[in-house]
C-alpha cells in the first residue's frame, strides 16, 4: 500500500494532487529523499532533510517549509502503519510556465511512504552511459532522473538490478540510485565527491561508524578507482558493495554475468551498518 500526503490531506495513488504545470511535472524542476522506514519510524530523518535543503540551494530553489514537510512525514507514516519500508519528499518548484523559467509562487511537497525489501546482497551491470562530474546538478538529488531511468533499465535487461557508472574522466562514480565501495588492498574505498557522485547518507554513515568501529573505509584520492577497477572485481581480486537508503550495505555478488564472493570487510560493513542503524534512530 502507497500513501500520498499533499497539501495538508492524504490523496490515493490515482488521485489528481498536483497541477498539471507543476514545474516539477513539465521539466522536472524540484528535489527529494529517500528514506528508510523501520518499525514505522523514519531513519536518519535529520540528515535527510539537511540534504533536502543543500539540494534545494544548489537548485535555486527556497529552503524547503521543514514544518510542512514533517507534517506530511507524520500522515503518512501514521496511515501506513507497518506496512511502510520507504518514505519519499518530494519538493518541486510549484507552478511554472511551459519551459524551464521559474515563476514566483508557493513550492509543491509530496510525501509518500510505501513497502520496500532491503535485499542482502545486490547484482551490478556496468553502464554503456557516464555520469558528467562538470554538470550544473552533479552531487545534487534532483527530480531529473530520466539518466537512471534509462540506465537502470538497460542493467535491468541484463540480468542486474543496479547500474555502474563512470563519469566523463573514466573514474568510477556511482549507481543509478546507490554509493559504490570497492574493497581491495585490505580497504573499502568509495569514489570522491569529485567524482559527481551524490554525497549519500549510507555512503556518509558507513565512513563515520566503520571509523568508530576501526574498519578502515575511505574516500578514495583522486584518479585512484578508475572505472577500469571493476575488471579487478570481475577477476575476483576485489569486491564491489553498494550502499543507498534502501539497500543499506549490499555486497554485489553479480557483475556482468560474474558471480562473486562476498568480500571480508564488505560483510563486515554490513553488520556494522545493520547493528548501528538498530541503536540510531537519527544519527
């Protein structure tokens, strides 16, 4: 069951809710998080709604109404009960002309909870696409998400559920909807924000607790996980992990029609991460 809260009421899924020149509908002009729902509770609500925030900026757009957003968040949680694994905010532009200038007006907020499985390990396709590091939305969560769209579907096609890509200087990036670790040389070691990759709250948290923990998890330094790295994986000389907000930590234990083992520290990770989140609610 999906419930949908906007404008201060809970609408059905086929309800009309929204104006049909809502400039997040014509050309995708907004922002939004995903977040994890355990025991009907939102994880890692605080840290969400900061990057909430930091998008809208780097969009152009006014901080998002932190209130309304929160009111929204406890409709919809309340309505969904336990069957809520996924929470979405979703904040647009509001109402705008048929092309991509804004107009002055009140922003639009949906928020919308729904089931999800948290599956424990992942199954990874590279992308023919790349991720450009110079765009004017690199890093940012935007609603303009027709690349991942696309992306996701082509590794879909091959037997994964989830795409690798590269960014414009051949550096390995991120997924459609996730963070990547390659663990080799007795480390995991993620992509630099450099990269273009978004600053994802799993990728931020897995840092700071496996740091707690002394696991030793890292950003990379620049040029040092070329998307060349992934041969390594497939050789098995290295493991690939995935984390995002409804994945948490996933080993990958498919690439490309490859099985794969899951790595020593991958696996360590994830109990990290499963064992942490159990005890912070908001970290």
């Amino acid at each position: 069951m999906t419930v949908i809260w906007t404008d201060g009421r809970i609408v059905a899924p086929g309800e009309g809710a929204l104006s049909a020149v809502d400039h997040g509908i014509t050309v995708g002009d907004g922002v939004f998080e995903t977040l994890a729902v355990f025991d009907g509770q939102a994880f890692a609500m605080t840290r969400h709604l900061r990057r909430l925030a930091r998008s809208a900026a780097g969009l152009g757009l006014t901080a998002p109404d932190e209130a309304k957003v929160l009111e929204g968040v406890k409709a919809v949680l309340a309505e969904a009960g336990s069957s809520a694994g996924r929470l979405r905010i979703t904040v647009t532009a509001g109402q705008g002309p048929l092309g991509s200038g804004r107009e002055p007006g009140p922003q639009t907020v949906v928020v919308a909870a729904g089931p999800a499985v948290i599956h424990p390990e992942g199954r990874a396709a590279r992308s023919p696409w790349v991720r450009n590091e110079r765009s004017a939305v690199a890093g940012l969560k935007t609603i303009s998400y027709a690349e991942n769209v696309v992306a996701l579907a082509d590794a879909v096609a091959k037997g994964g559920d989830e795409a690798v890509l590269a960014n414009t200087r051949g550096d390995l990036c991120e997924g459609t909807g996730s963070n990547v670790f390659v663990e080799r040389g007795g480390e995991l070691v993620t992509p630099p924000l450099s990269s273009g990759c978004l600053t994802g709250i799993t990728r931020e948290l897995l840092i700071e607790w496996a740091a707690e923990e002394g696991l030793p998890v890292r950003e990379a330094a620049p040029d040092e996980l070329p998307f060349s790295v992934l041969d390594e994986v497939s050789a098995g000389s290295a493991q690939l992990l995935l984390t995002g907000s409804v994945r948490n930590v996933q080993p990958v234990t498919w690439l490309d029609g490859a099985q794969l083992p899951v790595g020593e520290l991958s696996a360590a990770a994830r109990e990290l991460f499963e064992a942490r989140r159990r005890e912070r609610l908001d970290p």
